[in-house]
C-alpha cells in the first residue's frame, strides 16, 4: 500500500497481546508499513481460542493483528538480537510492551536506538509506569480493579464488575496511536525523535473523566449506581412491558417530551421533576413512576414512540444487533480480507476513522506466525524521512 495517510513510515511491532498491537493495527490501516516481530511462541492471543476465524485463527489475535507482517526473531539469541536491531534502525517508530528494562537488556532500549537513530519514535506501553510499578503485571482485568473502574461498575447492591471487553487496553491503545503521531510529526518538523511512554493506570484515571474529576473536586470516590448516572436523571436503563430499554435525556426539554410521549405531562411542572438537579435528587419517585408508564408497552414500540419526539431512546442491544444497526444506518463496520493460504474470508470490524482522501485500507489479513521471514527494510539515508 503507498496511498494512505501515514504512507513511508515505518514500525518495528515488538508489541503483544492488546493495546500494543491495536495501536500498531491502527498505524497499519491508515498505511503505515508494520512487521510484527514475534518471538518463537508467537503473540501469546494466538492461542486464547476459541473461537476462531474462518482461517482457523484466534479471533482475539485476528482483531488487532491485520495488515501487519509477521517476522520471528529469538531475542535470546545474538542472530535474533541482531536483525531485530536492525529492523529498529531502519524503522521511524518502535513500539514495546515488555516489562520495563526488558529492551534494554537485548540491546534495544531507548537510549541505545535514539542515539543511532535520533529521528526515531520509541513508543514503551506498560502497566503501571517504568517506575514504582515496574514489577506489577499490566493485565487489563487487575487494572479496572485497582484503578477504580470496577467499583464504579455494576449494581449499586452487587459486586463490583469489569467492563464486558479489555477497555483499558483499548484506550491505551489509542493512546499510544496519539502520542506516536504527535511525536512522528515532530520528527518530521524537526528531525528530533523522542520517547512516548504510555501506560494503562494514567489512561484509566485520565478515561473516568467526570468520575475522576468529582473525587479531586469533593475528596470523595463515586459509588457503583448500575445503570443510572450520578449527574443526570432519568440517564439510564428503564423496564419496559418486555425488558429494559435505554433513556438518556439530557435537557429539561428532553425530559419535557418524554413525559408527554409517556401520557405524563404534569411531571415536567412537578418541582421534584422541574429540572434536571431536582430529577437527580429525587431519581427514585422519578423512576417508579416511569417505569410504571413504560409497562404498557414493549421495549421497541417505546423507541419507536420516543425517537419520533427526538428523545433519546434505544434497545439494549446484543452485539449482532449492534451490528445489524450500524448497517441499517449505512455506517458500513464490517470489511472482509481474504487469507491468500486457505483462501477463507476473515470478516472484520473496520476502522473507525474515516478519513476522506486517505481512507483507512484493508490490504492484508492477519499474518500466520512468521508468514514473512524476509521482511525488511532498507537502512535510511541521511536525513531522508520519506520512504518508497
């Protein structure tokens, strides 16, 4: 590929599992040029099956492994040592998510690379910082517990409860694609390469936002409130004849229109219910009487009703039905890659960023565990940054 956004650069992948390689999928889709460089074993989410794809792969590693090729390199060994060296001097960013001063010890740290190569991006992804917590295992699980996530999840009566997917690495991963870029073009600009550390506990406490902010503000942590938002009411989960539907009214306007639609008109003058501080203090009247409501109805004739009135209103839907909505929307998020081996398509969740003169492309499927032993780079010129 040589049209997308990022067209030239260049990765050196040493990353594995999630939020490493969902960056780098990130930099591959908009046209960046990334080998994966896997130890022997391979990515350890080669193995996290099933399921498996149409190509008989994981499907964890399928997600955030696409438009990559796959080199081994045995970092134990002066041979692998020595071409992963030199695959990361030819390179414009470095991406690693071993334990802190685990590159160092091959030979492929920071200092060493950036001063062979200054215009370098030296990208480091870790659990907990490559200070104190050096020694603490980054899994994302252990994270949403000890960095709050999880006591603000769940029923207000339950235990506290991970989010349904690795979020923590998914924010660092972005992350991560947003600090290399700033960091790329600064090189670009100055011919400066610099260092980007990322690690998953700040991404967290940086991604509670509102959370975050009212326990700096007040000195006191949030409760878990299932559903239901600590500002906003009714922001939340309501039952209708046949299950729970989603209502997030955000405006006394909004609030207006739902009591209408509900037959309710007089809660909208209620001063319980006036306005939204008053519908926040008083979210447990305001619920019983909602729900009461909604009861006469099913779940999706209540959508239908309410978005007409252009309130906020949806299904819980489960993830086939996500998918199903965004085409129904036009919003194509599905892409499909045939795998050249076995000839089988790979259906995949395309990239979010929709770009209008450099699309995000989809040019190879998922690489099988050193599908290209021969991949390599050129040495760059001096002072070149630009690559065929």
């Amino acid at each position: 590929m040589s049209g997308g956004a990022l067209a030239g650069i260049r990765v050196a992948d040493f990353s594995r599992v999630l939020a490493g390689p969902f960056a780098t999928m990130m930099l591959a889709d908009l046209g960046a040029d990334v080998i994966k460089i896997e130890s022997p074993a391979g990515d350890d989410t080669r193995q996290w099956q099933p399921p498996t794809d149409a190509s008989g792969g994981s499907t964890y590693f399928s997600s955030v492994n696409r438009n990559k090729r796959s080199l081994v390199c045995d970092l134990r060994t002066e041979e692998g040592r020595e071409r992963a060296l030199r695959l990361a001097l030819a390179a414009d960013v470095v991406v690693e998510n071993f334990r802190p001063g685990t590159m160092q010890r091959f030979g492929l740290g920071p200092a060493e690379l950036l001063e062979r190569n200054p215009r370098l991006v030296y990208c480091s992804i870790t659990g907990f910082g490559g200070g104190a917590g050096s020694d603490l295992s980054g899994y994302d699980l252990l994270v949403q517990a000890v960095g709050g996530l999880m006591s603000i999840t769940g029923q207000a009566a339950g235990e506290p409860t991970k989010v349904g997917v690795a979020l923590v690495d998914v924010l660092t991963g972005y992350a991560a694609t947003s600090g290399i870029l700033a960091a790329v073009r600064h090189a670009e600009r100055t011919g400066v390469g610099q260092r980007v550390e990322v690690d998953l506990l700040s991404t967290l406490l940086s991604s509670l936002v509102n959370q975050a902010s009212s326990t700096l503000a007040t000195g006191e942590s949030p409760e878990r409130m299932g559903n239901a938002h600590p500002s906003i009411a009714p922001y939340e989960t309501l039952q209708a004849s046949d299950g729970p539907l989603a209502i997030a009214v955000g405006n006394d306007r909004q609030f207006r229109d739902l009591v209408g639609v509900l037959g309710l008109p007089g809660l909208a003058d209620d001063p319980r219910f006036r306005d939204n501080p008053s519908r926040v203090a008083h979210r447990t009247e305001l619920r019983a009487q909602l729900e009461a409501a909604l009861a006469g109805r099913t779940a999706t004739e209540w959508v239908e009703l309410l978005t007409a009135a252009r309130v906020p209103a949806g299904r819980v839907n489960t993830v086939q039905e996500a998918f199903d909505l965004a085409q129904s929307l036009g919003l194509d998020r599905i892409v499909e890659l045939t795998d050249p081996a076995t000839g089988a398509t790979v259906r995949q969740v395309a990239n979010p960023i929709r770009l209008s003169q450099t699309p995000a492309d989809y040019h190879r499927p998922p690489p099988r565990l050193g599908e290209h032993p021969h991949a390599d780079w050129p040495p760059h010129e001096e002072g070149a940054r630009s690559h065929d």
